[in-house]
C-alpha cells in the first residue's frame, strides 16, 4: 500500500527530470502544477492513461501518443501552429535523466500500475521490428508500404496544406516578402535552370510528388518530361493536373518505382526529396541507377533534406512512427561522397535550410486556415499529428538540425568533358 510519505506528484516528477524549470504552465489531473502561472501557453494532463503513455515512452512519442488520443490539452495555441510551443520545448526545455533510485521512487509515487503501456493511438504506424513482417528495410514491399502511410493521406489534405502548387518540399524564396506559390515556381525553375534544360531534351523526375517538377519542366522549357511515384493518389493527381493543363504530349506521371524505369539516355534527371527514402545504405544502386540512365554530359539536380553533420543517427520516434516511416537523414558530405563514388562528378552544393524555415511557416499558415476542412477531411487526430509536425520541423530547421541541400552533379562524356560553361549560368 502507497503511503503519504511515498506518493510523488505529476508536478514533482516533471520538476525533478527538468531542473531548470518548464517555460509553460503545467498542470495534472492529480491538482499538482509548475511553470510560471502567467505563461499563455498552458499544458494540461488530464487522466491517468496519458501519464502511462508518457511513463512507458519517454521523450517525444509518449508526449505525442496523449496529444493525439486527448489526454494531454494544451490551450493558449492553435493545434494548426503550435510553433511557440515547439520553439520552447527545443530551445529551453532541458530533460536531465534521473538516477536510478530518482526515477524508482517516482514510479513508485506515481504508481506501479502506470507502467502498463496503453494500446497506441491508430494512427501510429508499426514499430520497426512489425515492419520486418513488411519486408526488409528499404525493400520494394516496404518501401511502398512507408509511402502509402505518409502520401496517401488525402490529396485533398494536401491541397489545404501545400496550396495550389501541391508541391511537398522545400521552396525557394526569391526575396523574405514572396509568397509560398511564388517560392515553389521559384525553387522548380531553379532546378530547371540548373539543368540547364531545354526544348526537346528528356526529363526524369524520380519520386515525382504531384508533379510539380514535370509539369513545369514540360510548361515552360518544352522539356519531354517522365515522372514516378511510388504513391497511386500522387499519380493519380498528377495525371490529372497534366490533363487540365494539356501537357498530355510532353508530360507523363507514371505509379512506378523509380528502380523500375526501363527508358535510358536521359538529358536530365531530378531527384526532389526522394534520398530521404532511399536509405543511407541504398545510395550506391540508387546513384548507379541515376548515372546508368542518364546519357554521357546529362545531370542531375538531387535535393533533399540532410544533417548538419554525417555522424548517423535515428530521426526519432515521432518521425518515425507519425510521418516518414524507415525516413533516414544524413549529411551533404556523405551524399555527395557516394554520388562520386557512383561515378558522378559533383559541380556544385547549396545549402537552402533557412528556405525550409519559410516554407514551413507558410503549410503551417495553410493548415491553420483550412483547419476545420482539414479536420473534416481527415479527423483531428491526424491534422494535429501534421500541426506539430510541422512546427516541429521548422523549429529543427532554424536550430540547424537539420538542412536541406541541393547538388549538381554530371555524368562525364568518355573523353571526361562535362559539358559546362566556365561560370554558372543559373544565377542570371
């Protein structure tokens, strides 16, 4: 039997795993509270299964699983735009683990029977060791089977989200007053311009989204441009939209993985946010691929999310479980290094992260605008996994853990010409 001398307060716990206090208001279901009492931001545990959640998953994903099933409330922001939060939580919350007989005598306080860990939200994907039943990681089953979790949400969702563009990566601001559609034709034509493509040349667009870049490709370059995903909604989207805008004889969006793609001696090929999915140990066949299939003096334009380092290390829980199942992130210096490895020779790297910022600031607009057809389309479980998500990432972008980098690369003719001016020509 618990005594008086033994029981510990929700409040106390937090306070001894956070010695430098909590930004926020915090208060429990068991009347204990901490944080300052005037902050806006109040957070609030309400029953006993979000303390189990967050006792039998420490760190983000026992947080995340009560938000998600209700058990933990958290007024003074919007669920679309929980940003503040989110910058609190990463640039002034300090976690300190607790010693062994600390963290004993708080479980003792709280109570034994909180360690029996609650079923998961559902809309929590599988653990990785359930994924095996999937596949090997980054096999063809389980890579589809990752896609489809993420992509095959809701197109509609999408377009609330990403607006008329559809386009779910990183923008490209021509100046800090542009608007998100201004900032994503930007970022396409910079790619196009990159590539220097023109008239008649071939596209390949690997992991198309709702292809954004062949249509503009085709659109305004003339370019004969193929797209694949591995998401049937984004083909499906896809199709339409090149019908609508009557590019049927230059653009094609294919539902297909990208190792499959038969056709070869490509001019040009765009990678735009698919390296996230390969897998660090896929990059040597996945830039095989892409050298194989382009044409001798052809390039590639490949853009993704990286780290600020190439030290490996796990995109957490929440990522992993809510957003990008089996996603892995590494440094620029790692992707290039195998791209030349592959036999591509690299011309040059950018470093966009502030321009993710942006951009994630302006889906974060959008889903709090359309918040309630959000809500609608897909439930307020899943539009609040995207709010603090999004959020979330922006905060990581600004704090530099994470960057967004483009590089250009070649494939060299045999007489090694790689068929580029002496100064780069996409800055004009």
């Amino acid at each position: 039997m618990t005594t008086l001398a033994t029981q510990v307060s929700i409040a106390d716990a937090l306070t001894t795993v956070t010695p430098d206090g909590l930004p926020f208001r915090f208060t429990a279901y068991d009347g204990s509270a901490t944080g300052p009492e005037d902050s806006p931001i109040h957070m609030h545990l309400a029953s006993e299964r979000g303390l189990s959640y967050v006792l039998t998953a420490p760190g983000d994903l026992g947080l995340v699983r009560a938000y998600v099933m209700g058990d933990l409330e958290i007024t003074g922001i919007h669920p679309a735009n929980p940003y503040e939060l989110m910058r609190m939580m990463l640039n002034q919350l300090h976690f300190e683990r607790p010693t062994t007989a600390e963290a004993l005598r708080i479980v003792r306080g709280l109570g034994w029977s909180h360690l029996k860990p609650p079923p998961p939200p559902p809309q929590e994907h599988l653990p990785k060791w359930r994924r095996a039943f999937e596949g090997l990681r980054h096999s063809r089953t389980r890579d589809k089977a990752a896609i489809h979790h993420h992509y095959d949400v809701s197109n509609t969702f999408y377009e609330w989200i990403l607006g008329p563009s559809m386009t779910y990566t990183c923008a490209v601001y021509p100046s800090a007053d542009a608007t998100l559609e201004q900032a994503q034709y930007e970022k396409y034509d910079l790619v196009a311009r990159k590539l220097d493509l023109k008239a008649g040349q071939r596209l390949l667009d690997v992991g198309c989204g709702w292809g954004g870049m062949v249509r503009h490709a085709a659109r305004e370059y003339g370019v004969r441009a193929l797209g694949v995903t591995l998401s049937s909604a984004q083909a499906e989207w896809a199709s339409e939209a090149i019908k609508r805008e009557g590019l049927e004889d230059l653009a094609e969006v294919r539902f297909l993985d990208y190792r499959d793609v038969p056709e070869r001696d490509f001019d040009a090929i765009s990678s735009i946010g698919l390296t996230e999915h390969i897998g660090v140990r896929n990059y040597p066949s996945y830039f095989g691929f892409l050298l194989d299939r382009l044409k001798p003096g052809g390039r590639l334009l490949n853009h993704c999310i990286t780290r600020p380092d190439n030290r490996f290390r796990s995109t957490g829980a929440f990522i992993d479980r809510y957003i990008f199942p089996d996603g892995e992130l590494i440094g620029s210096g790692r992707i290039i290094a195998e791209a030349q490895d592959a036999g591509f020779e690299v011309r040059h790297s950018e470093n966009l992260r502030e321009h993710y910022a942006l951009t994630l600031a302006a889906w974060s607009d959008n889903l709090q605008t359309h918040w309630d057809e959000a809500v609608a389309e897909v439930g307020h479980p899943i539009a609040k996994i995207w709010g603090l998500y999004l959020a979330a990432c922006r905060v990581g972008f600004e704090r530099n853990n994470t960057q967004l980098h483009q590089f250009l690369a070649v494939k060299l003719d045999p007489n090694h010409n790689a068929h580029f001016p002496l100064r780069p020509t996409w800055l004009t």
